[in-house]
C-alpha cells in the first residue's frame, strides 16, 4: 500500500519542523500491507548535539500523527523528555482500513 509511505514521510517532516529533534531512522513490521492488516512503525526521535558539542534538553515532547483516511493511528505519543544528545524509540501501531485499494 502506497500510503504507508506516504505516512512515513509525513512522520519524517517531523523531525524537520521540530525544534532540534530529528527522526533518525525507522522500520516498519511488513514489507506491504493488504486492506485489514496491522503493523508498526518504529521511530527513532534524536535529539542531536549541536557541533560545538552543545545542546538542550527537550521536555514535554509529543508527537502528532495525521495519516491519510484509509490508515488508522493513536493520533498524539507523547513521548517525553529526551536529554541533549539522546534518542528514544517511538512505536507507531496502524490499522489499515478494510475499505483501503490496494
């Protein structure tokens, strides 16, 4: 199903309009989804250093999901705090709507 990575896009921007944070890598839990399937995407949230090796912590961090209609999602993770320099692993469960093309 195309639209999974289409939300995996939209998962990655993410990292691009946060304040520092950056989506380092991720997996998803099939190769391809068939309408009624589930699965999971792992996201790992980074919050790097800056070069001159400094950097913030982030507080009250939260993740917002807007998949497209056939992809079903928690909607909002929150995820934390996430110190200077480190990540954390955020599990994104989907439902694939039965109704989906394939």
């Amino acid at each position: 199903m195309k639209n999974i990575r289409l939300l995996v896009v939209l998962l990655l921007a993410f990292g691009v309009v946060s304040a520092g944070l950056s989506v380092t890598n991720y997996t998803i839990s099939k190769n391809s989804f068939a309408p009624g399937d589930s699965g999971v995407i792992l996201l790992v949230v980074s919050n790097p250093m800056l070069s001159t090796g400094v950097g913030y912590k982030m507080t009250g961090v939260a993740v917002s999901y807007f998949p497209p209609p056939e992809i079903t999602t928690s909607g909002v993770n929150n995820i934390g705090d996430i110190d200077a320099g480190g990540y954390t692993l955020v599990s994104v469960p989907i439902k694939i709507s039965k109704n989906a093309k394939s």
